[in-house]
C-alpha cells in the first residue's frame, strides 16, 4: 500500500494522542522534547515488534543522512539489515530490505543497495500474498532503475516490474485489491524512469481507481497515476487526477485513513512541483493526524507529514 509501503510510512503528554491536553492536564499545550538521535538509535534497538528494529533504524538513518551525517547514517543501515536473517519471515521483512536499500540509494552507496535489494526481491517469492509480493517487486524495481536515489539498471528494473505487474493483473488479487497493486507497479515503472513501458498498466490503474468507492484506494491509486503521467510529460493529465485524488482524500472521514492518504496525495503534488498544493494538503493531513485515538497510528501519521514537509523545504 502502499514506496510503497508504501509504505507511506504507511505512519506521537497528556496522553501521547491528541494535539491539544485534556481538560485537567494543564493550562497550555506542551510541545513533546525533540529526541536526539542517541535516543531514537535506544528506541528503535528496542522496538519489540516483528521487524521493529529494522523499520525504525532506516529511520533513523535518513534522520542521520539529512543532518549531515552520513557515515553514522551508513553505519546504521547495516545494523538495521543485520537484524534480519535469511530465513526471517519474508512478509515482515522483505519490505524492511526495500526500505534499507532504498536509504543507501539515497546516500549513493549503490554496493550496498543492490545487495539488500537483491535480497528482498528473492525473499519476495515467499511472499503467500500477491499484493504484498507485487509491491515488494514495484518498489525493487523503482529502486534498480532510478537514475537519481538509485541503480540506474534499467534492464533489471524491467524484469522486475514486469513479474510485479503479471502478479498485479492475475487472478491471485482479487478485484478489490487490484487497484492497490496496480498502483505499486505504476510507482514503480516512474521511479525506475520508464513511464513508456507503464502505457498498459496506467490505462487499467485509471480505469479501476475512477471506479472505486473506498476513498483511501481511490486517492492513492489516482495520485499515482498522475504521478506516472507527469512523469511522461502529461502535465495537464496529472493535474487533473491529482485534483480528483485531492477531493477523494478530503472527502476520507477516519482521521488515520484521511491522514495518510492526504500525504499520499500531497507527496505527488510536491513531486510534480504543485508546493502550494502539496503544502496546503501537508496542513490538513497534520490536523487529522493530530485526531488519530491509536498514538502508533498517530506516530506514524506524524513522521508523514515530516517527511513530506521535510521533501517539500528541499525543492
């Protein structure tokens, strides 16, 4: 679901959930202490969740690799893949191997990246569910053919894309799902730079994403779809479906759901080089995070939105 991921992350006193106390916990708001990045390197080393470790280490490593420091941010990425094992449990950790791999990208240690993708697109035939198996393929194969923040390997990114998109388009997803792995493999063919070999696969994302009646899906899937066609040069395409997945991710009435797919969207926009839009999407996806009752959801939500802000200040 989301490079993607989606995730994407798809994700913090009076009670670690809303932006504004409840009645009794004070007179004011009280904004949360920065945590060092000593602090989140102790927290993620202890994140008892399956995976956990892995997730909030990458994490921390681009927080290292913005700051300036690189070499603790390398440092970190082998640590993080170091915490899974080659008989980890691929649905888990597949996705964490896209996530390192794509962070070394980001810091040009290609050698590195290659092999933790490498890994995570053998991990992924053992993958039992299809949508999972063809986003975790989607997202190896941007990685293996992004000339900026990747491989630069267009032939292995076809062969990547093209497994993933034969999963998305068979009968293993079902319809319901299809829109979510159709999206995966459309990222994919952008951020690997070949929108040409996506003709197919954007006509049928379109196609279903204008159809669906779950707004979550519909924004995310139409957003990636603009995204595909600006990247073709169809700027006038892609504003227009970023301005229907715009009014599908507003019209999203659970806070976590709205949040998220408001990002979603928004990243897009600030891809495409709509910062007002994008900024403007930033703000109300950090109000509805800011309604999320689960403080992980919240948490995640949050770093989105960070993240996004974080994209949108460098361009």
């Amino acid at each position: 679901m989301p490079r993607p991921s989606l995730s994407c992350l798809i994700a913090c006193l009076c009670s670690l959930v809303l932006v504004a106390p409840l009645a009794g916990c004070g007179g004011g708001t009280k904004k949360r202490p920065v945590m060092t990045i000593a602090e989140r390197l102790k927290k993620a080393r202890g994140d008892a969740t399956p995976g956990g470790p892995a997730r909030e280490l990458a994490k921390v490593a681009r927080l290292q690799f913005t700051s300036g420091d690189k070499t603790g941010a390398i440092t970190t990425l082998a640590e993080a893949r170091r915490t899974i094992k080659d008989d980890a449990d691929a649905t888990i950790f597949a996705p964490r191997l896209v996530d390192i791999a794509d962070a070394y990208a980001d810091l040009a240690d290609k050698k590195s990246a290659r092999e933790a993708v490498d890994q995570a697109v053998t991990m992924a035939d053992q993958i039992p569910d299809a949508v999972g198996r063809a986003n975790v393929l989607a997202k190896a194969g941007g990685i293996y053919g992004a000339k900026q923040g990747g491989l630069g390997d267009a032939t292995l990114a076809k062969k990547t894309l093209a497994k993933a998109a034969a999963i998305a388009e068979s009968d293993e997803v079902s319809d319901r799902f299809r829109p979510q792995a159709l999206a995966a493999v459309a990222l994919g063919y952008a951020n690997a730079s070949l929108t040409g070999d996506a003709r197919e696969i954007l006509e049928k994302l379109e196609t279903t994403a204008s159809g669906l009646e779950d707004l979550r899906p519909k924004a995310e899937a139409l957003a990636a779809a603009a995204n595909v066609y600006a990247k073709s040069g169809s700027q006038d395409k892609a504003a227009a479906l970023l301005s229907q997945a715009a009014e599908a991710a507003k019209g999203i009435n659970g806070a976590a759901n709205r949040a998220f797919a408001l990002v979603a969207v928004a990243n897009v926009m600030n891809a495409v080089g709509d910062r007002k839009g994008a900024a403007a999407l930033a703000t109300e996806a950090e109000k509805s995070a800011g309604k999320i009752a689960d403080p992980e959801q919240q948490k995640d939500a949050l770093q989105a939105v960070r993240v996004l802000e974080a994209a949108a200040s460098k361009g």
